[in-house]
C-alpha cells in the first residue's frame, strides 16, 4: 500500500512541477511512464492552483473587509501568473504569432510556434486576455462569488485530459509525446474528468461549463482545420482561454 502511495505521489509531484513553479521533492528517475501518468493529476493541481487563490481571497478580505475589488482581482491575477510561471500564456503567445503569421499554411504555422520571439500580435492577445480576467475577476468579487476561484483552475486542466483523448498530438518529440505514449488507462482519465465536472458544476454551475465546451469545441475545431491536432502551444492557449470563458460564464450565474 505504501508502495501505491508513494508512486501515486511521485506522479503528482511530476505534474505538479511542470504545471507550477511551486517546489516538489521529486526523488528518484523521472520515467516517461511516470510522465504520461501523471496527467492525471492535472486537474487535481489546476485545484490545488484555485484553493491558494481562495484562501488567498479569504486571508486578505478577514484583515481588510472592505479591500478594493479591483486592486484584489488585480493581486489574484499576479499570483495566478506567478504560480503557473506564465507557462500557458507562453503557449497563447506562441499560437497567437502562428495563427496569424502562418497564413493558413500549417507547415508555416507550426515553424512560428517553435520560434522563441514575442511578436506584437502575442503580446496584444495577453494583454488582452489578462484584461478580460482582471475585469471578471473583479466584477465576480464586487458579487461576493469567491468559491468559483478554486475550480476554474482544476477545469481547464481538466480540458488538456480530454484533448489527449480525442486529438492528434503533431510533434514528434517533447513533453506531448511522452504523455501520449504512456497515457493511463481511460477508466481513470474517465474518473478524472468526471470528478472534475462534479466539483466545477457543484461550485460553478452549468451555464459557465457549457460556454466553456462551446468554446473548446470552437478552438478544436480551428487546430484541426489549420494544423492537424494540437501542440503543447496550442494546449496552453485553450487552459488560459478557457479560464477567461469560464469567468464570463460565471457572471451569467451572478
């Protein structure tokens, strides 16, 4: 049993360190299996991300009750980025610069994914998205709706699980490869991503994830159209997409 245990937290550990810069004991060899099971756990550090948000929120509203809602969302924001080391608004930059810039031409397309420079057009797309969450932010914590924070981090982690499963991953090699390689079995992606809904609809509500699939379904729709399937750039422009649709959904519940 402890053996189980041990593995189980090996695995998290894993996802936790490439999802987050918050720091893990990982002992031992990182093994590609050990790799591709950990996506599993995606969800569960997406939840992890939303619970230091929350207590976050909850820590500075019992010191200073009446503490701007903007300047918060604005806190919450910057430690949002913080934790996730601007990982996925990494992969939005890299997808906005090759959307446009490849000119419908996937070869073209994917050629600027790989290229490590900002273009203007990466860096309106972020500062855009940020806008959008900042204002959301704020307006769901003008509305005292604080609870939201420790799920929309878990769903769109949630969303990579469900990518793998159903979309042709194009890169031959990288980190997508080794989580397509050794993928767990889908009883337990299965039991991951009902767990995920469970809880987001249970704290979020149903209009808020039906925007987001709507959403996802959309972008999907456009990689296959124009790549073929989906790289880890396009992976992290749908986690920060996502969360920005899943706070506009949840001022519909408002």
């Amino acid at each position: 049993m402890l053996t189980m245990i041990d593995k189980h937290l090996h695995t998290f550990y894993i996802a936790l360190s490439f999802l987050t810069r918050i720091p893990v004991p990982i002992k031992g060899e990182v093994k590609q299996s050990d790799i591709g099971q950990s996506i599993l756990f995606y969800p569960l550090v997406g939840a992890l991300i939303g619970l230091i948000l929350f207590l976050l929120t909850q820590g500075i509203l019992f010191w200073s009750p009446d503490f701007s809602s903007d300047v918060l969302a604005a806190v919450l924001l910057i430690v949002w980025v913080l934790l996730t080391g601007g990982l996925h608004l990494d992969g939005l930059a890299d997808s906005a610069d090759a959307w446009i810039g490849g000119l419908n031409d996937r070869e073209r397309t994917l050629a600027i994914m790989k290229d490590p420079y900002c273009g203007p057009i990466a860096v309106a797309v972020i500062v855009l998205l940020l806008l959008l969450k900042w204002t959301a932010l704020s307006a769901l914590l003008e509305a005292d709706y604080a609870a939201f924070l420790i799920v929309v981090p878990m769903l769109s982690r949630a969303l990579i699980i469900v990518l793998f499963m159903t979309t042709t991953y194009v890169r031959d090699s990288g980190l997508g490869s080794a989580l397509l390689d050794f993928l767990p079995e889908e009883n337990y992606l299965w039991l991951s991503l009902l767990a995920s809904v469970v809880a987001y609809l249970i704290f979020a509500g149903f209009a808020s994830i039906l925007l987001v699939a709507l959403v996802v379904y959309g972008l999907r729709a456009m990689m296959l159209q124009r790549i073929h399937g989906m790289t880890g750039d396009t992976l992290g422009a749908i986690v920060e997409i996502s969360e920005a649709v899943a706070l506009l959904g949840l001022l519909l519940s408002v």
